[in-house]
C-alpha cells in the first residue's frame, strides 16, 4: 500500500512524552494552547468536544469531556490501511514497533489488552497513556485519558461482560 504513514519510533516517543508531561487543568477552553503546542489544527469546537486534525486529516484527533472539563485526547497515529491481510499487518506491525518505542521512554506498560482492539496501556496518578490497535478502523490510536474515566469505562465494559447493561 504506497502512501500509508505511520508516525515513527522519534514521532510517536515525542508525542507520548509530550502528552505525558502536559501541565494543564483539562478545561476544554485550554484544547486550543495545547493544539497549537502539538502544531493540531482545531477544525471544530463544541461544548464538550474539540475535534482535530493532528496530521492524519479530518477528524483525527478529538478531545472530550463533560461540563467543560476534558476526559479524553484521543490521536490517531497511523492513516487508515486497508482491509485486506496487508493492510491488518501493517497497522499490527507498526502497534508493536510503536508499543516498543514507548516502552523504551516510558518503562513498562502497567496493562496490555489483546484482543480485537488490542490496547497498552501506562498509568500515571492522574491519567493513562493508551496506545490502541483498531483493528476495524484499520489504524492505531494513542489516547490520553483521565483516571476516572477510564474506570468509569473499564466499568461498563464488565458491567456488559457480565450481562449487567
């Protein structure tokens, strides 16, 4: 597939290190300033989203939240491959290789998830670094999430498990 772009191990540990040492109050009106940090075009804003391009076009990045208060910033790090078995081993091949190169920076991860939507994740006190294999998207995301709403979300994913929701 020509054309297909993933971030690279430098790119991928700059972006990692960056979220990871970001000192903000994750007020969505801050989204813009750290926009303009990470060179993220803001292409909409609303009450409690800011959608992004961060270099992989339309829409590929979005921070959310509730009331004006950020949970999430979620960035895809690769375009999306295609749907064939070239296309699924380039977006796993280039999940471990960046899977590595954050590890290498940030110490060893604290979770790893297989599965369909593979995830790694790095938790510090007050949020979590997520690298994600979406696999039915067809790229790899990295996400940038608060404590509380991941297990708040971790939650619902057993509650379901269990057949609770």
């Amino acid at each position: 597939m020509t054309g297909w772009r993933a971030l690279t191990d430098g790119e991928i540990v700059e972006l990692a290190t960056g979220l990871r040492s970001l000192d903000w109050s994750w007020q969505l009106q801050e989204v813009p300033a750290i926009a303009a940090k990470f060179d993220w075009k803001v292409l909409m804003t609303r009450a409690d989203w800011v959608m992004l391009d961060c270099g992989f076009g339309l829409s590929s990045g979005a921070v959310t939240g509730r009331d004006g208060v950020a949970e999430s910033i979620k960035l895809k790090v690769t375009d999306s491959a295609s749907e064939d078995a070239t296309g699924r081993a380039m977006v796993r091949d280039a999940f471990v290789r960046m899977t590595e190169a954050i590890t290498g920076a940030l110490g060893e991860p604290t979770a790893r998830i297989p599965g369909e939507t593979a995830e790694i994740r790095w938790a510090f006190p007050e949020a979590t670094l997520l690298l994600k294999n979406l696999s039915l998207a067809h790229t790899v995301q990295l996400m940038y999430q608060t404590n509380a709403s991941l297990a708040a979300f971790d939650r619902s994913i057993e509650f379901e498990q269990q057949g609770l929701m």
